[in-house]
C-alpha cells in the first residue's frame, strides 16, 4: 500500500492521533498512504464486537479533533472526488468461543476442520438469505455514491471464498465429503534471484464486497463515515439464525455426523450460487447475478432501506430480539428521512453555488476575454481574435446550460417539497433529483475546465488533492 513517503505533516498528524488513541485505551496496529492522493489506512486492532464499535465511534472524533490541531481537515465522506478512489471500512469479522478459539479457523484433525467448515457454510448461508439485510445496513446517501467505483465492492453482494476453499465446497456438493485439497501453490515473484514464496490460497479478491481472508470475514462494503454496529447486529443475527436452525435440527438426530455431513451438504446447494470468485466489476457478472443467479442488485439507498421492512427479515430479528418490530419501522423511517435531507441540503448547495458563483465568475470571465478582443481589434482590425472568439462563444453556451440545469433543479426541488410521505420522497429523489444533479454537474465540470483558474471562484481539484507537503 506504500504510494511515496507520507508527507511529514501528515506523518506528525498520523503520531499525534496514535498517541491520543493510546491514552483512550484505543488500540491501532498500522497507517499507510493509501491510493488516491492525500488518502491514508489506520488500522485498530481486533476487538470484541461491542467495544470495537465504541472505540470505532470515539476514532472518528479523534480524527477530526487532531486534524484540526494540524490544519487539515478529515473528510468522512465515502467519494468526495468523482473519477478518483473512495473511502470505506472494512469490517474483519469472525467468530470465537468464550476460550479463545477462532471458529473460522483451520484445524489438523478431521474433526476440526469439520467444525471449521460447519461454521463457515453457516456464514455463507446468513450472507446468501439476508444479502438484503446486509445491504440495508450500510446504505447512505454517500455511500451509494462509493459502491462500485475506483476499487470499492460492487452493489451485488456475494462471497469470496477462493479457489482452495471452493474446491473443498464442490467436493462436499458432488460425494459428501472433501478427500484433498488444492495447495497454496508457489507466486511466481518474477526475479530470479528471490526464492519462490508460498501463495496465500483464499488470494484475496479486491473486488468481493464479503472475502473470507484467512481466519474471518472481511465486509468491504461499510463506508467510511458509517457507525460499525448495524453493520454487524445484522450480520451476527443473521449468522445466529442459521446456527440456529443447524442446530435445531442436529439435536433431534440420531447420528449426529452423519446428519451434519448431509446438512452441510444441503445447505451448500440451497446456497453456493452466492460464492463468487472472479471480477465483480465486469458486466458479465452482475448479468449473470441477477438474470441467473438470482441476487439482489439494489444499487440505491431507496432501493435497499426497504429491505429491513422485509417479512423474513423482520421475523429472524424479532425472533432474537435484536428489535421489536416498531423499532425496525422506527429505523426504516430514520434512515430514509438522513437520505432525503442529506441529498436536500447538496441539491439547495449545488443550485446556490451555480446560480451566485459559478454563473457570475464564468459570465465575468467571458466579459474580460470579449474585452480583451474587442482591444486588440482596436489596436488591429486585422487582428482575427480567432481564440478569444471561439471561447467566448463557448462560455457562453456552457452559461446558458449551467442557468437551464439549475432552473430544472430548483423546479424538481420544489415538486419534492410537496411530498409528505418519507417513502415517496426517496423514490422521487432516486427518480428525479439525482439525474438533474447530474446535469448540473456535467455542465459545471465543463465551465471549470473552460474558465481561467484565476477567476474560478472554488479550489480546483488539484488544490485539494495535491496542496500537502
């Protein structure tokens, strides 16, 4: 993950934050620049669920508080700059007994490696049933923006497991029982004079929202300015529902081996088209996700809210009392109305900044470039002022794009107004106001690259992503 030195300004900030975790009992294992500019990893180190979360909500805080000391600024936002990666959470997540053992971890005899790949056939069924759920729990108004682009997990959510753990699912599908195993293998450095290094089998895909990576699961698909605990309250219901069902089922059997070998074995069928190995950013994939497979491809957080209101869903957490029914059209509510008013307040944002800033610098800029030509025409009729001209022709074509796109913006805002209903309002901004948003961007992107970085009234990409030292 090294892309260059850390700046050192940053590198005080990176141990200004370390030592005030330290003191609040926060543990972080590692920081590195990451791959877009002036984007850094912190790592804490594994907790139990409960006190990660709390210790993760404290962390942002420090975050922003240190930055601040240092005259910077943290941006929490899931995809600030277009074209450019984003920032998430990923959520490494595994299961382990009150003594300390990992139950997603490999064993040297048979009946350790059974229980292994019991409890890992169990997380692959909660993730395949309630992909949905999950979904839901990690869905924003900025987060939407993330999924899918610059090395972020695509909207499809599925599980990588690898071409080793793969092999060892097909062989329990076809005969009941898994005989081998495909080896590591050897990467293949490419310099002669390094030795061959054995390869990590579960290879860890990238692109794979749900990875098993070792000894846990990595969920890839929180955002960065996203709370970890809905993330995981659905994730650990959903698990314990179907441990519960495995095991409701093994305590009425006769032979309790031969019963888990074929429960395996089933649960493996009903739910194996949710593994998927390759690149989930080809169209191929989300073709054959949701024309052949069957998986939910809920790209938009108005798509995906509504899934906690789902009657499956709602019956698996009342079952555990994880919440009352109430409670989860309470958090229904209150998720789609976070959406509603944060996408409200960009679109009031973006139609303000259009219509008092860009506008007026751009028609400005235009206004000198005509008085420019019109002095050198002065000077020297025969002076073509070919440039000048075909700019000015340019902007003001850009302008009277830029002025129609925040008419149509302010109308469809004002026609959103008028909904009552939370549910209604997300559809009609997913519907409506997102696309206008679009065009107003487009047309404001082009009248930046057009105008004179002098007279464009906003920090340039390049400012912002390059201004550390």
């Amino acid at each position: 993950h090294y892309f260059g030195a850390i700046p050192t300004r940053v590198m005080a900030f990176m141990k200004d934050l370390e030592y005030e975790c330290l003191k609040l009992g926060i543990p972080v294992k590692t920081r590195h620049n990451e791959v877009a500019p002036n984007q850094f990893e912190l790592a804490p180190v594994y907790e139990e669920a409960n006190l990660a979360n709390d210790h993760n909500q404290l962390l942002m805080t420090i975050m922003d508080k240190i930055a601040r000391r240092h005259q910077f600024r943290v941006l929490l936002h899931e995809k600030p700059f277009k074209g450019i990666n984003g920032s998430g959470k990923h959520n490494n997540w595994s299961l382990g007994t009150d003594t300390g053992v990992n139950l997603f971890g490999t064993g040297k005899t048979a009946s350790e490696n059974l229980q292994f790949i019991t409890f890992l056939v169990n997380a692959v069924s909660a993730v395949y049933k309630y992909n949905g759920l999950l979904k839901a729990s990690i869905m924003s108004a900025t987060n939407a923006h993330r999924l899918g682009a610059n090395e972020a997990p695509p909207a499809i959510v599925s599980v990588f497991l690898g071409e080793q753990l793969e092999d060892v699912i097909d062989q329990l599908v076809s005969t009941g029982e898994a005989t081998h195993s495909i080896k590591g293998g050897k990467l293949k450095t490419g310099v002669r004079t390094l030795p061959q290094l054995a390869r990590d089998a579960t290879d860890r895909n990238r692109t794979s929202p749900f990875a098993f990576t070792g000894n846990k699961f990595e969920f890839r698909m929180l955002g960065s300015s996203n709370s970890i605990a809905c993330a995981n309250i659905m994730l650990n219901a959903a698990v314990a529902q179907s441990l519960k069902l495995y095991a409701d089922e093994l305590e009425r059997a006769e032979d309790f081996n031969t019963a888990l070998h074929e429960l395996i074995k089933r649960t493996i069928k009903a739910h194996k088209r949710i593994i998927f190995n390759g690149n989930g950013y080809d169209d191929a994939w989300i073709r054959e996700a949701v024309e052949e497979r069957g998986l939910l491809n809920l790209r938009t957080t108005p798509d995906a809210i509504p899934e906690l209101l789902k009657k499956k869903n709602i019956e698996m957490l009342t079952a555990h009392k994880v919440y009352t029914e109430t409670e989860l059209r309470s958090r229904y509510e209150i998720m789609l109305e976070n959406y509603c008013k944060t996408v409200c307040i960009e679109a009031q944002t973006m139609s303000d900044m259009a219509r008092k800033q860009i506008l007026p610098a751009v028609a400005r800029y235009a206004a000198d470039v005509a008085r420019d030509a019109a002095g050198k025409k002065a000077l020297d009729a025969g002076i073509s002022c070919g440039y000048e001209t075909k700019l000015v022709k340019k902007l003001a074509a850009v302008t009277e794009r830029i002025d129609t796109r925040v008419d149509a913006l302010d109308s469809v805002t004002a026609r959103l107004k008028t909904l009552s209903d939370v549910t209604e309002e997300a559809d009609f901004i997913r519907d409506e106001l997102l696309s206008r948003m679009t065009e107003l961007r487009a047309a404001a992107d082009e009248a930046e690259i057009l105008t004179a970085e002098s007279c464009w009234p906003f920090p340039t990409y390049g400012d912002l992503l390059f201004s550390v030292k």
